[in-house]
C-alpha cells in the first residue's frame, strides 16, 4: 500500500467520532459496496453510526475492482480505502453475501462467489435504515440468431471473470481465440477491447453502429485504442453470429446510415439494405449497456422498479419504504464513478436527517 488515501470514502472526518449518546445503537445497512455505497458508509460512520455493508463479492469494491482495468482506477487506490472503513472505523463488510427478496433470487452476473443469501425484509426487521446501491449486474443482449453459445460473451462477463482469475478468486481464465470483435462505443466496450489486446488477442476490432463523434465513450478515449491497434469500424449493426459445428466463425454487419435524432438526442442509425458483409472473429464481446440490478422483482415491500430496472426514489433518494433509500446506478442506469459517489453522499445525508429526527421524537 502507497499510504496515500486517494479514495478516501470517511473523508468527512479524519478520526471516528466521540460517541454520541444514543447514536451507536443505530444500525445502517448498505447493500452493494460500490462507489456509492462506500461513499455512504464513509459519511455515515463520520456520524457517529454502525454500519454494515452488504457486498456479493469476496471483497467490496464493486465494478471499480472486478471490471474496470487497473489503468483507468489503481485497485491500489480503492483498497485503501476500503481498508481504512475496516480498521479504522470499524465498518462491517459481509462480503460473498446477496441480498434478495423473500423469493429465489435472480441470477445476475458476478453471482459466481456468493455463498450466502440474505432477505432484504430480514434487513428491515433487524436496522434502522438500509441503503440500496446493487448497481447494474447485467447486460443487455443483442438479441440475434447465433448469439447463445460458446464464444460469446458480454463485456461485463468478460472483465468480471478475467478479474477474478487475476485476483486468485478462480482457475478460469477467460478464453478468447486470436480474433475478438467487441459491439459497442461506450466505456464497457473501451475496457473490453483494452483487456482483450493485453491478454494477446492479434486483432481487436471494435464495431459501432453509429460514428465515433456520437460513441458515449467519447472521440478521445476510442482514439487511444486505435493508437493501440484496436481496429475502429463504424455504422455498422449486427445481423447474427456466423458458426461452424458450433464455434463462433464471425459476425454478419449490416451498414448504417445516420437519421434523424431519436430519443437520445444522436442520430438515429437507420440499415442499408443489401450492405451486408462477415467479419471473421473467434470471440464475440457484447458491449452494448448494463441494466440495473435492483435486489427485489415485481413490487416487493412497497418498493417499484421502472421497466428498466431503476429503483423509483424521491428527490431525497428515499423509497416508497420509509426505511429504505437507494442510490447510484440501480436509481440512475449505469453512470461515471462520481457520479456515485456523489449520491451515496446524498442519499446517506438523507439517512442522516431522518434517523436524527426519529430519535428526537
């Protein structure tokens, strides 16, 4: 360790508080121990509460440890301070633990190390308060003929093993073939095509179905890829996976055009009949968005989800539970890190306010 804490989640205070009078008594659970909810735990412990974070990973972190390389945020940095919530301010991590409904629960991605399943009304019944930051743990599909089966994978699936196979978590190392073709202009895709060159694949090539102008990853960080090797093809749009006797052989696109705005505000992508053309790959990684990952189905406990999975909150984060609040991308869809950090802070001020004016009442 550097010594250097420069992910400091208790950045709100530099020692855990006098005890406050009654305070101690309070219990906060987080579940999810990512960006946000590490940013929440951290101003809650500076308040004087117990906090336990909830975490289905061998250790918390989230996406910032087991998807996103090593360049673009230092595991160094986030350790830290996770470490330092630990040892110094004694918060509790149950870690390879899921938080579900009553029901079975859903199987989402990074479910590989779970070993134990918690009902989220057990949580209600035993604290003060619970924070939901579960964040997006799937992916969405391309929804083509060929795409079930070997060879093809989402980019989240991708990173995630790999980084479990670094970590020692697993003797799985995620196999690629020479040739990879990764669908997607956003960051996933960014990391994907990065970790897919530094595993030794001989040709990345990144296909996107509108130009780089409009890649939510932006001009600047595709631009660095190319520089790296990673063959850069645009207005393009899967059609289906090409096999033989199973294997994955390719990827038939489709050429594109640009149209006018759609709902995002870029141009709508609009198919080129009789355009269509193979391109020879032995790995298909599919970048194409994450989803919320809320810990419940259908309306549980009073809870709502939105068709896309986001937690319905008010503009406090707070839940249509009166001890539940939510926060990050399980409310807002996938977003920057500081983004988070930002409404775990917010969120857990809310907690704050609340639990001080219970016990003044």
């Amino acid at each position: 360790m550097k010594g250097v804490y420069e992910l400091r989640f208790a950045f709100m205070c530099k020692e855990p508080p006098s005890v406050v009078p009654g305070r101690g008594k309070l219990k906060v659970a987080i579940v999810g121990g990512g960006p946000a909810g590490l940013s929440a735990a951290g101003f809650l412990v500076c308040q004087g509460y117990d906090v336990y974070v909830f975490d289905k990973q061998p250790i918390a972190g989230g996406l910032m440890l087991f998807a996103i390389p090593e360049e673009r945020i230092p595991p160094e940095s986030v350790l830290e301070g996770i470490e330092e919530l630990r040892d110094k301010f004694n918060v509790n991590f149950m870690v390879k633990t899921k938080v579900f409904g009553d029901t079975k629960p859903r199987e989402d991605e990074g479910d590989n190390l779970v070993e134990r399943v918690v009902s989220l009304k057990e949580l209600v019944d035993n604290y003060d308060a619970i924070l939901l930051t579960t964040g997006t743990w799937c992916s969405r599909k391309l929804n083509c003929p060929g795409e079930e089966g070997p060879g093809v994978m989402s980019a989240l699936e991708f990173l995630y093993e790999l980084r479990i196979y670094e970590k020692g978590y697993t003797s799985h190392k995620p196999h690629l073939g020479n040739r990879v073709v990764v669908i997607g202009g956003g960051l996933s895709a960014v990391d994907a095509a990065l970790e897919a060159l530094r595993l030794g694949a001989k040709e990345v090539v990144m296909a996107y179905r509108r130009t780089i102008k409009q890649a939510p990853a932006g001009v600047y960080e595709i631009k660095k890829l190319i520089n790296r090797g990673v063959k850069w093809i645009e207005l393009v749009s899967p059609i289906k996976i090409v096999r033989e006797n199973g294997e994955v052989k390719g990827i038939e696109l489709q050429k594109m055009k640009l149209g006018e705005p759609d709902e995002s505000g870029r141009p709508r992508p609009i198919p080129i009949p009789g355009s269509e053309f193979v391109l020879e790959a032995d790995t298909i990684i599919e970048a194409i968005g994450e989803i919320p990952t809320p810990p419940f189905e259908d309306e549980y406990l009073g809870l709502k989800a939105d068709r896309r999975g986001r937690i319905q909150v008010n503009e406090h984060f707070r839940t249509t539970h009166p001890k539940i609040w939510a926060a990050g991308d399980v409310v807002t869809g996938p977003s920057m890190v500081g983004s988070a950090v930002r409404q775990g802070l917010y969120a857990a001020k809310s907690i704050h306010i609340y639990l001080t004016s219970k016990k003044l009442i």
